[in-house]
C-alpha cells in the first residue's frame, strides 16, 4: 500500500544517489555489485515516486566528473541508463511516467545508449504522468556553461539575457526548479549537481547508503520537508 503523502507535496524531488561502492565494499563485493543493487533501489524510488503523485523526479546517474573512474566501472555505469530504460520501458510507460534525460551528449557516451535513451524519451513525450528525469553525464557548471553557449549562439545581446533566459536555455527547460534534493551516503556536498535550479530547494542528507534507500526513507524526507519553512528570502 502507498504511504500516504505529506500534506506539502514537493513538485519536484532531486536525488543524488550516493554509496553504491561503499555498500559493495562493505560486503567485500566488487563496486559494480553496488551500481547493480542501486539501480533495485532506483525502481523502488521510481515507483514510490509514481505512487506519491509526485510531478517530477530528477536521479544523478553519472556525473561529468565520473569519467575519472576506473575504465570498468565507467562501462559498466554508462550501460545503466540505457538498461533501465529497456527494463522498465513497458512498465514506466503504462504508469504514463515521461522519461527525459539531463546531460552533455558528447562523443564519450556510446552511441548505443543514447539510441535506447532516445527511443524512451520520444515514446513517452506525451505521456501526463510522473516527469523521470535522468541526470547522465551531468554537471550544474557544464549546463550553465552550454547554456550560455546556446545564447551566444542566437546572438543575444546582453541586455536581452535574464535568469528566464538562462533557465529556458538548461538542459530540460520544462521542468520546475527541485523543492527537495535528497542525498544519501552521509556525504553533504553537492558535487555539481543543478547548481542554478537548486538555487532555493530544502536539502535532506541521509546516512542510508543507496542501496539500501527504500520508500519509507523517501517518505521520511517527504516529511522532514513538509516540516521545512521556506521563506525565498522574505520574512
Ligand atoms: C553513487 O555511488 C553512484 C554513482 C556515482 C554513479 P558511488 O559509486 O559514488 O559510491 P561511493 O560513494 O563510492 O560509495
Ligand atoms: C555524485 O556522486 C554523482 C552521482 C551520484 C552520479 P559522487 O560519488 O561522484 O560524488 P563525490 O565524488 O563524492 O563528490
Ligand atoms: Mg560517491
């Protein structure tokens, strides 16, 4: 049975899912064990998401700077959001879930994996349900950084730029900014994750490692949010 959601639903919930390779070394197991025991946590979050009637749910996959890992790991992570698209396609679909991706497409990322991720945007475009966003090959500055790129591009002078302008030129312009960013692992950093939407989001760390993050844990966050006075800058 869902949980019943907190009387102040967040729009959108971000979540920087953190420790897969903790959780693997804890067990003496290899760190890819933990990438594949985070992406079980991810279709839990998913689900519960859809449940809860959230409008958006945004998941730090891989980060621009995660290319400085180990070659393997980098694999088998850039394999991740091409397989949980397939996996689930049928299923995410039927729930009217909308899938749309945030990051650089650049040539380091196969091109195979942008095909399947592609294919899942372009199938569920119309869908009115839940928004999952995929951050993936994702960085805030890089974003801020492409962003201007596209302005300059238009040839906008500078009079004409605004923070609306730079909002609508980011990566998934449609999305509202993130009320909530969730992070697990016991780490409190941002690690370069929607620097220029989380301007004014709630932030709730938690020391579960991801694997380990369950609905409740989603829940728990939902409610240390609605607890949350958020003033904007006002009074
Ligand atoms: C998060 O877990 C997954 C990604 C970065 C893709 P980590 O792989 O960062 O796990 P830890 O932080 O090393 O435990
Ligand atoms: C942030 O986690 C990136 C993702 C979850 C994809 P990291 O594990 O890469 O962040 P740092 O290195 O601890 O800051
Ligand atoms: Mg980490």
């Amino acid at each position: 049975m869902p949980a019943d959601p907190p009387a102040a639903l967040p729009r959108h919930v971000a979540i920087v899912m953190d420790g897969n390779g903790r959780w693997a070394k804890r067990q003496g197991m290899h760190r890819t064990f933990g990438h594949a025991a985070g992406e079980e946590a991810l279709y839990r979050v998913v689900d519960a998401a859809i449940d809860l009637g959230l409008e958006a749910l945004t998941v730090y996959g891989f980060s621009t700077e995660n290319w400085t890992r180990p070659e393997e790991e980098v694999a088998y992570l850039m394999g991740l959001p091409g397989e949980v698209v397939a996996k689930r396609m049928a299923e995410l679909h039927r729930r009217n879930v909308r899938v749309v991706v945030a990051g650089r497409r650049d040539g380091r990322v196969p091109a195979s994996v942008l095909d399947h991720i592609d294919d899942a945007v372009a199938r569920t475009a119309t869908n009115t349900g839940l928004t999952f966003c995929i951050a993936f090959n994702y960085g805030g500055r890089a974003e801020i950084t492409d962003a201007v790129r596209a302005i300059l591009a238009k040839g906008l002078s500078p009079e004409e730029v605004d923070q609306d302008t730079i909002s609508a030129h980011l990566y998934v312009p449609e999305l509202p900014d993130p009320d909530l960013v969730i992070r697990t692992s016991g780490e409190v950093r941002w690690s370069n994750f929607l620097l220029w939407q989380a301007a004014y989001a709630e932030f709730v760390f938690v020391d579960t490692l991801w694997p380990d993050f369950r609905r409740e844990h989603l829940v728990a966050a939902l409610d240390e949010y609605a607890r949350r006075e958020r003033r904007f800058g006002g009074v």
